[in-house]
C-alpha cells in the first residue's frame, strides 16, 4: 500500500483545489519568464529582419531605436561609396496612433527603398508593395484585412500584403511603406501650415537690413523648397561585402562622412542592455517572489496535512512503522503536488499565451529549468512536515 496515494485519495477534494491553486501560480511564473523572452524577441524584431551589417546614425546619438536620429536620406550614395560596403539603403521610422474603429490605433511605421533592403521579411498573405505611393504591407498583431484602407497624413492607404509577427521595440505591430511615403506622412505640412511657415519665413528675411530688395525676394521664392523638404531618413543601413573589416568599414564612416555608424552587435546591445534592461529586472524580482510565495503555500499545506495525520503517524510508529515511511509519504504528497501543480500551469499557458497582448515565448529550457526549481520547493518545502512528524510519540495514537 502507498500511503501518500492513500491519504491523498482520503483527502481527494482539498488537494485538488490546493494544486489548482499552486498551479495557477506557477502559471504566472511561467508566463513572466515567457514575457521576459519575449521583450528580447520584440526588441530584435526590425533589427534582426533587416540583416544589416552597419547602422548609420546621427552622430553622437544611439539611433535609431533608443534615440533620436534624423540624416539627409542623399547621405546613402555617400555611404554606399564607402570601400567594404555592398549595399546601403535608408529606412524611416515613426510610431504613430490614430482612430480606428472608435478605439485607438497604435503600430510603428517602418519607411524602406522599394529598390533596397529593410522591407517586410515575409508576405504571410497578399503582396509586397509594387508602387511608390499608398501601397502598404501590415503585420498580423494589427488585424486588418487585404484591401482595407487607413488614413495617414494627407492621404489614404491600401492594404496589399500581411507580415508576419514583426512589432517594433516597445512591441507596437509594424507597418510598411515606401520610404517616400513614409517621408511624407512624417514630414510632409498641410497647406494651413506651409502657408503659415512661409508668411513667418518671409517675414524674418524680410527683416535682415544687409540684405537687398532683390535678395529679399529670391530668397522669399525659395522658401517653400526649403520648409518644404522631406529627404530626411533616421538611419541608412549598410551590408558589406564578402571579405570586408567591419570596424575598418565604421572608422572610414565616422572619420569622412562625420556620422555614427553602429554594428548590428552594438545595436543589439543598446536595444537589450538599455532599453529593456529595468524591465527584465523587474520581471525576474516578480517571479523570484512568486516561486517564494509558491515555496511559502506548499509549506503550509504539507504542515497542516501533518497535523491532521498526527494520530496516523503516531499509529504508524506504534506498530514499529520505520521513520523512511513516515518521510517518504510526506515527501512523496509534496513531490505529487508539485509535478500537478507544473503541469496545469504549463496547460494554461498553451491554452492562453497566444491571447496575451505582449509577445509570450516559451523556451524549453526555461521550462525545464523550472520544473527542476518547482521539484526543490517541494522537497525543501516538506522538511517543515516531515520535522513535525518525526517528533511524534507513538504514545499519542492512544491519547483521547
């Protein structure tokens, strides 16, 4: 006969609500490490499917992502110059929020050459985009259909193709567009504005005494192609050609283009250890206090259960029952309810984490590791029951 089998069967309705319980704990646990994995995942997103080598940036910043970089988008000639570069190509990124459906509307805007690289990775439906103007591919985590239209800027959008799970940093669903439109979208005035930035240009010029009648008014023609101008870019990304020394490639970028340019290394590097790094700490303080409070439950359920056998036990020793009985049923009940506990959690994880609004991933090891950390609990966790037990007189099964 197994005894903790026998107790447990005895006491069947409270130990299935106490591992549901601790199930639905050790769920929660499960998906903070699952959300840890995936605010990396979604950090390295954009990075990891442009495949680029080098990220040029504004110098003295750490663009695109973490800072703020604006360039001239012309700069990608110079780039693409450069000895050791195969290829450059300028990308555009704006976060943006609108109205749709009555319910805001947030996604990240991804602007690339049609003629280069930096585009969606992969068309899960639909088509790429083929046109230069109001063509636009979407990602899944944004639901909207093939042929659907969405209004951005001054102009109205259509909906060619579907990406796959690409979100931006902060885990905003992607966007693409051509980077001309992307431009435009971003930079690009209403005619209430460039009227009211002409008038205010004008004005100043209009003020400068050193300058002549004449001066005055060919600077006041051209002011519409200056205010106007929408050739700006966040970064231009690069990829080097076979054989090429990245940091030589850098030092010649930095040294005569007078920008930053950044290896995909250091890049990920920025986006893991900067911008994300508060909220992997504070995810691995959450699930280190769980797994505390898991360890905490169990204690007290093992020990209570104890204490409810107290006139078993003291029977048990009576008839000359060895100590390894008395401690292996109530470290096999703890074990029992640990690998139960695991393993609801573990089915409402695969039941749920598609539904959560951040990215969830699940990674093996990470499981595993668990599972190993849930089986200690228990065994460290029964030590207060089993401490109980074996101080027992086996006069108290006589006791009234």
């Amino acid at each position: 006969m197994n005894l903790a089998i026998r107790d447990i069967s005895y006491h069947r309705g409270r130990f299935i609500l106490t591992s549901i319980g601790l199930g639905l704990l050790l769920g929660v646990v499960m998906s903070m490490g699952g959300i840890y994995r995936g605010l990396f995942a979604d950090a390295l997103a954009v990075l990891g499917a442009t495949r680029a080598d080098i990220w040029v940036v504004q110098q003295d910043t750490n663009g695109p992502f973490a800072e703020n970089s604006r360039i001239p988008e012309d700069i990608r000639y110079r780039i693409a110059a450069v000895p050791g570069v195969a290829q450059a190509s300028p990308l555009s990124f704006q976060t943006i929020q609108i109205e749709r459906l009555g319910k805001p509307f947030r996604f990240f805007l991804i602007g690339h050459d049609l003629n280069g690289f930096g585009g969606p990775p992969a068309i899960v439906a639909g088509r790429g985009i083929r046109q230069k103007h109001y063509e636009m591919v979407v990602a899944k985590g944004m639901k909207m259909a093939l042929g659907e239209k969405i209004h951005l800027g001054l102009h109205d959008y259509t909906v060619v193709g579907i990406t796959g799970k690409m979100v931006s940093s902060s885990g905003d669903p992607a966007a693409y567009v051509s980077l001309a439109d992307a431009q435009d979208i971003q930079f690009k005035k209403d005619n209430d504005a460039i009227r009211n930035d002409r008038q205010r240009t004008g004005a100043r010029v209009a003020g400068i005494q050193s300058l002549s009648p004449s001066q005055v008014k060919s600077l006041q023609n051209n002011i519409s192609g200056i205010t106007e101008s929408t050739h700006t870019v966040n970064t231009v990304v690069a990829k080097l050609a076979p054989g090429a020394d990245l940091q030589e490639v850098q030092q010649r970028i930095g040294r005569w283009n007078h920008f930053r340019a950044i290896s995909g290394e250091e890049q990920t590097r920025i986006l893991t250890k900067g911008m994300i790094e508060k909220a992997r700490m504070q995810l691995g303080l959450f699930r280190v206090i769980l797994l505390v409070i898991s360890a905490v439950i169990i204690a007290l359920i093992i020990y209570t259960s104890t204490l409810d056998k107290i006139r078993v036990i003291a029977t048990l020793k009576l008839i000359g029952s060895p100590n390894r009985v008395i401690v292996g049923m109530i470290l096999q009940q703890s074990l029992l309810m640990g690998g139960i506990a695991y393993g609801i959690g573990y089915f409402v994880i695969l039941l749920t984490y598609e539904h959560f609004p951040r990215r969830i991933v699940l990674e093996s090891g990470d499981l595993r590791s668990l599972f190993a950390i849930v089986m200690a609990i228990c065994v460290i966790s029964s030590f207060v029951g089993i401490r109980k037990a074996l101080r027992v007189e086996p006069a108290e099964a006589l006791g009234g």
